[in-house]
C-alpha cells in the first residue's frame, strides 16, 4: 500500500486506505497463522472510518505513522510468503504497535480540539 498524494491525506486517501485495510483483512482471516494481523488491520479500518475526517486533516509528521505501518506490514508479507509464517511473530507485536501510535496520534488530536 502506497500513500498516493505524498505527503498529504484528504477524504479520498483515507477512504483507499479504509477500503485496502477491509481487503486484506478479508484475505488474511482465511489462515489461522495471520488471524492476529487480519484483526489489527480491521479494527484499523473501523476506526479510520469513523475518524475519516480527522485522519484526512493529518500532517507530515502523522502521515510517516502510516508509512511506518505499511513497510512494516510490507515485511510482515514479504516474510510470510518467502520464510513461511514462523518467522513473522516479531513483527506481530511491531504491527500491533504501528496501529496503536496511529490510534493514539488520532485521539490526542481529538482530545487536543476539546481543550
């Protein structure tokens, strides 16, 4: 997955990014070794989703937390597909951690507006 419009989001993007993330949940959830990962990028969807419009205001510096998530994610399949999937529980938590700081960023920009 590629960020098209660079170093800028708008409704657009982050609908793709929505749609994409919905996709290859739906393919992961049909092995069981990539379950975890299915479920991440799911819950990552929803919750894109329902932010679009805050995730669509992102910066520069919010935009690299989606580009992190995606070589890492990138790795994670480069992995599974050529070392097969015992090989990828690193990047599990490595994953986990990517959407957890994207979730993060989102609810202090929320929290932040409210102040």
């Amino acid at each position: 997955m590629e960020i098209e419009n660079g170093y800028e989001f708008n409704r657009k993007t982050v609908k793709n990014i929505v749609k994409n993330l919905h996709c290859i949940s739906k393919v992961l959830h049909s092995y069981k070794e990539t379950i975890k990962i299915a479920d991440l990028m799911e819950d990552l969807a929803h919750f894109l989703k329902h932010y679009i419009e805050d995730v669509a205001e992102f910066e520069i510096e919010d935009i690299a937390l989606f580009e992190t998530l995606f070589s890492n994610f990138n790795t994670w399949l480069l992995l599974s597909f050529f070392d097969g999937t015992n090989n990828i529980q690193e990047y599990d938590s490595i994953i986990a951690n990517n959407v957890k700081d994207i979730i993060n960023r989102v609810n202090y920009k929320l929290d932040k507006d409210f102040e």
